[in-house]
C-alpha cells in the first residue's frame, strides 16, 4: 500500500549552485548530503511539509543520473512513494503487470530500501517505492 509521497527526485548538473538555488527558492537550506555509491549519485535533501525534494547529481559518467541529463537535461527525474512495506508492494504491483527495475530492495539515500517502475508502464514517470529502513534494537 503507497502511504504518500515521500520524495520528489530533481536531476542536476552542479549540487553547490543547485543547493544555493533551492535554498533561496524554499528559504531553508538542505538539511542532508549523501552519497549513494551504489547509483553513482550524490543527493541532497529538504524538507518541505510532509514530502522531501531530493536533488541528484551525478558521481560518475555511467550513473543514470548522468545518462539522464545527457538525455533530457535537468529536471524532476522521479517520484518516491512510501511504503509500509516494500517487498509485498512489489509483488503486487508485479502481479498487476508493472515491470520492476530491480528484482529485490536495495538500499538507498536517507535510511531507506527502494526498487523503482519502470517509466514505460508508468505514463512515462519513473517511480520509486521507499520503505524506512527499520533496525531491531537488541537488547
């Protein structure tokens, strides 16, 4: 079950001049940078209300982040959902036809496991499913 929106992915080209941009925009500065090695990205968060934007840029030339600007040029790359939880969502939405990027969870920026749609079942939006990444505190 998608519980809301949690991020909106932005593709760009320079994080420090973006970061600068959106500060001024929102009038709050990002309150998190990460890098996600695994993607080739580099992220950047702030909080707006409920929903988070997330800027990415790219880490390296074969990350999807680089291909897709060299594709479509900056702008909104995708649209995270929040989960309760993430392996039993991607098979029902499996089931019900949708092609999944990746066949598992896998982690992701800010403390979350996430598998994507692919755009071409989704009217050309990519989509992200997130679920909070929950730790067992052992006692």
């Amino acid at each position: 079950m998608m519980l809301k929106v949690e991020h909106i992915g932005i593709a760009v080209r320079e994080m420090e001049k973006s970061k600068d941009l959106f500060s001024k925009l929102f009038n709050k500065t990002a309150y998190k940078e990460e890098a996600v090695e695994s993607e080739g990205v580099i992220t950047s968060f702030f909080q707006m209300g409920e929903t988070k934007i997330e800027l990415l840029e790219a880490s390296n030339d074969n990350s999807p982040i680089a291909k897709f600007i060299q594709k479509k040029g900056e702008g909104i790359h995708h649209i995270a959902y929040e989960v309760e939880d993430i392996e039993l969502e991607m098979e029902r939405l499996k089931n019900e036809g949708f092609t999944l990027i990746n066949d598992k969870p896998k982690k992701g920026a800010d403390n979350k496991m996430v598998c994507f749609l692919h755009p071409k079942d989704t009217n050309g939006v990519l989509i992200e499913l997130c679920q909070e990444i929950r730790t067992i505190d052992a006692e």
